[in-house]
C-alpha cells in the first residue's frame, strides 16, 4: 500500500500480492510467505474516486509530532528499541505512518532530539528511516560500505548519544551485503580495498556454514554478515570509553541486527 501526501488528501493504491521469501539463519530452508493486497474500505476513510483510489481526509491522518527535549528524556533505551522494532512491523505490512514533512521540517529547524542512531550500509536498498517507520529529527542514520566503525563513526555516535541525547546504538547490516560479497571474495580495486580491511575480520571467523567460501554461498553471507555486525557492536565499547560508561550507567544500549532484503524484516541479533 503506498501512501502519497498531497495538500487536504492522502491518495492510497493498492498493490498486487506479492511473494516474499527468505532463508532462514543457518539450515538453508526456503520458505515463501504469501501477503495479499490491502484493501480500505472507502465508507470508512473517504470517497472512491473513479481511478480507484481512496482519498482521506486531513483531520484523519496520523501525523507524529518531532520529538521534544522532555519526550527524549524520559525514553529508556528499552522503550526507544521497542518503537524501533514495532516500526519495523509497519513497514513489513505496509501499515506505514502518514507524516506531514513540511510540518516536521519546521519543527525540527531550531533543535533535534533523536531517538536512536543507526550505523547502516551505504546499500540504496535499505531505506533506514522507512525500515523503521521513522520522520524527520527520529534517528540519527550514520552510513559506511559495509556498517563497520572506525574514528570518524566512533565521533558521530559520542556526539548522538552524549551531546544528542539518543538512548540506543543501533549496528544494522542487511543480506547481499556488496561489501560483504567483496570481503568474502578479496576484491581489490583502489580505496575499496583498503576498506574491505575492516570488514576482513568477520569473513576469518566465519567457519560454520558448508560449501565454498565465496559470495555465492548465501549461508555464508549472512554468517559474515551477522558476525560483522557483533564485531562492531564489541569494536563500539571496546574502542570509546564514553559509549562503554555510558552503556555500564544504563544511559544507552547497543544492539545488532540484520536487514532481510527479500521480506523487509529486520532480524534482530540476541
């Protein structure tokens, strides 16, 4: 269901049923879940028009207001992980959050209070912010080829959590990581390869999938996946002591998880 703000009305499309499918963690079972389109009945939102569109009202739309110093402050990193995950539920069922961005830019001008920060891929096919059914001034969204930290990462996430007030760390990778791929191969080519350094340690632990040890073995991907992120996760603590106290005094929290390309879902690592 795609959901377009114009001016007074939302204009809602249904879409086809689609077929999602994903291999789960390390057994290589396939399975296919089927969702079917969505339908809004219009005697509930608004007229159907002739084009097959339902228009909805303004004064019926959800809008989530940009949060405030107060609203922040009183979030635990518990509560900032479970707005996080449940925005990922909307996402998979495309029960997206209807937000008017030109009200959220004007209110976010003056200041911002974000939630979480989020270190992700570089990879257009993970939309941080729609992944997680989050707005303008939400998360801080931090990006590098293959979710690796170094100093300049290290910086960003001080400055969100301890200057910003964010309360989660959040590692994100995602499946047919390029970056990932390029690791497990040893590509070279310019800067790429030194880049890939960073990424080198994961692929070395990455012993228990079966099969070639190349990016063509997907179980082998998402082991490398998974472990990158955990490397990074520990690099976070182990490599700035004001996240590590942070962390110990229960300010903040980090967390890992993976991007499933193929149903959206964001599988988070325990």
């Amino acid at each position: 269901m795609v959901l377009i703000l114009k001016r007074d009305y939302i204009f809602v499309w249904n879409i086809k049923t689609i077929i999602m499918r994903t291999i789960l963690n390390s057994i290589g079972i396939t399975t296919t879940i089927f969702m079917t389109s969505i339908f809004i009945p219009a005697t509930v939102f608004g007229q159907q028009s002739k084009e097959g569109t339902v228009e909805i009202e303004r004064s019926r739309i959800l809008v989530e207001d940009v949060l405030s110093e107060e609203e922040q402050a009183a979030l635990t990193p518990l509560d900032v992980f479970n707005s996080l995950a449940a925005g990922n539920e909307r996402f998979v069922s495309s029960d997206l959050t209807a937000r008017d961005h030109s009200m959220q830019i004007r209110e976010s001008a003056e200041a911002q209070y974000p939630k979480a920060i989020v270190l992700s891929c570089v990879d257009s096919r993970v939309p941080v912010e729609d992944v997680f059914d989050k707005g303008i001034g939400d998360i801080f969204v931090a990006r590098v080829a293959g979710n690796f930290v170094n100093d300049d990462i290290l910086g960003s996430m001080e400055f969100a959590t301890k200057i910003a007030g964010a309360k989660l760390i959040l590692v994100l990778g995602h499946e047919n990581c390029g970056a990932i791929h390029a690791a497990i191969d040893g590509a070279e080519l310019g800067h790429i390869t030194k880049m890939l350094v960073n990424i080198k340690p994961a692929v070395d632990i990455s012993t228990k999938s079966s099969g070639p040890k190349s990016s063509k073995n997907r179980l082998l991907v998402h082991e490398v996946s998974e472990n990158n992120v955990r490397i990074n996760m520990e690099k976070i603590v182990k490599e700035s002591l004001i996240l590590r106290t942070m962390v110990e005094d229960g300010e903040i929290a980090i967390k890992g998880a993976v991007y499933d390309m193929d149903t959206g879902v964001v599988n988070f690592i325990k």
